[in-house]
C-alpha cells in the first residue's frame, strides 16, 4: 500500500473527482429523503441538499474529466471517445426503451445514471490502460459499476409503478449502490496509489 499521498495530478483528479460524485451522491440522497418521505409536505430543506448535489456533481465532473483526459494519451485501452459514444448511444436506445416498452416518463435520473457509468467506466479503463490497475481490479470494479448501473436502471423503470413508499424506497437503491462502487473505487485507488 502506497497510499493517496503518493497519487500524481491525474489521478489525484480521479480520486478527488471520485470523492466530490460520492458526496453529490449523499447529498442527493439526503435530498430525495428529505423531499419525497411519503406523508411529508416536501421540501424542509431539500433545496440545500439538491444545491449541494448540483454544485459537487459539476465539480466532480470537471475534475474526472481533467484527469481521465490527462491519462488517456498514455493509455493503452480502450480510447475515451468509443466509451461517451457508446455511452450517449446507450441514453438514446434506453430513452427509447423506456419510453416506447415500459411507457416510462424521462426524467433525469435515466442521464444521471448515464453520466455516472461513462465517468467510471472511463476512469477505469484510462486506470487500467495506464498500468495504474491490475486486471483483477479492472475487472471487479468494471463489474461493479455494470451491476451499479443496471440495478439503477431496474429501479429507474419500476418506481413509477410502485406504490408511494415501495416508490420512495426504491429512488434511494440506485443511490446507495453507486455510493457503496465509490466507496471501492477509492479504496482501490488509495490502496494501489
């Protein structure tokens, strides 16, 4: 173990750009539980929370994207750009799927679950093409943020035909497992520094 002291800018970019998605991820969390508790008037303060969200998922963003695009001249995976292309055409099939099969209305979590598989998914493979992850760990945290992505979009279909607590409960699955994917992937990333 080397640690994340030992991490250089890109992948401190990843790292901290990882940790920035999982305090959005709480905090968007806190906003759906504060905001959607079946029986409640609504917001209490849930306005912060989905501020908090807001502001930490752009910064999230910005700094995976400085840092994946920094590692991915070096890399020797699977270039960055197949991954967003596969990523936006997957958005367009799922927003078609979802509406047409399963009469779904878009909302925007169908994007946000979107947006955080290509941003793992691409760290990942930039992580890996540069030597910084062994396969083993490629491949579990690949599978991971698989499950994390499906089990979202399991949740994403079903909660419009739930009743109102089986609904709110169900909001708070996607969030809670993309939280737990986090919580690995930086443990990976400090453990391998």
């Amino acid at each position: 173990m080397t640690g994340f002291h030992t991490l250089r800018a890109p992948m401190r970019e990843i790292f901290i750009g990882n940790a920035s998605l999982l305090i959005c991820s709480l905090l968007y969390l806190a906003w759906w539980v504060v905001t959607f508790k079946p029986g409640c008037s609504g917001m209490r303060n849930g306005a912060y929370y989905l501020a908090g969200a807001f502001i930490t998922g752009i910064a999230a963003i910005i700094l995976m994207s400085a840092g994946i695009n920094a590692l991915s001249s070096q890399s020797s995976g699977t270039p960055v750009r197949y991954i967003i292309i596969a990523g936006t055409v997957l958005y367009a099939v799922l927003f078609i799927i979802t509406n047409k099969t399963f009469h779904r209305r878009t909302t925007s979590e169908l994007i946000i679950i979107i947006i955080w598989a290509v941003i793992e998914v691409c760290a990942i493979t930039v992580l890996n093409g540069t030597g910084r992850l062994s396969s083993g760990q490629t491949l579990l945290l690949s599978v991971l943020a698989g499950l994390a992505t499906v089990v979202g979009l399991i949740c994403y279909v079903a909660y419009y035909r739930l009743n109102a607590l089986a609904s709110y409960l169900i909001g708070m699955i996607p969030l809670i497992t993309d939280v737990a994917v986090m919580v690995v992937v930086l443990g990976v990333m400090a453990w391998k520094g």
